[in-house]
C-alpha cells in the first residue's frame, strides 16, 4: 500500500471501531432505559451488553478485509 492508502486505512479503521462501540453503547442505552424493570436488570442488561459486544467482537482479520474493501485498494 502507499503512504496515502496507509493513511486512509488507519482513519477508517478509527472510524470502524467507534461506530462499533458506539453501537454498543446504543444498544447499552436502550436496553437500560426502555427494556429493564428493576436496577437489578439494569445492571445486568448493562453489563452482560457490554461483555458480549467485546467477547463477540469482529476478529482483525474480517475487520481489516472489510476497511480494504471500503477503501477500494487489492490485498
């Protein structure tokens, strides 16, 4: 890759990994604010969320293939 193609992959990958998180976050927010009854649900819903977003996260490798992919450059 060239220096341009360097520096647009590390802006989209930035940009990735926030939308990512901050989908999460999203989902956190919601399931606290609309689906839990009690604080003990909240908790819950807000931890568990949480832990499942970063254990289900994307490996590098698809992450990385899909950047390539929305930056149009070849492996």
């Amino acid at each position: 890759m060239t220096e341009d193609e360097n520096i647009k992959f590390a802006k989209y990958t930035k940009i990735g990994w926030t939308l990512y998180y901050l989908a999460a976050f999203v989902l956190i927010v919601i399931l606290v604010t609309v689906v839990a009854q009690d604080n003990e649900e909240r908790l819950f819903y807000s931890l568990m969320t949480a832990a499942c977003s970063y254990v289900f996260r994307p490996t590098e490798k698809f992450f990385n293939k899909q950047v390539m992919r929305f930056i149009d450059t070849k492996e």
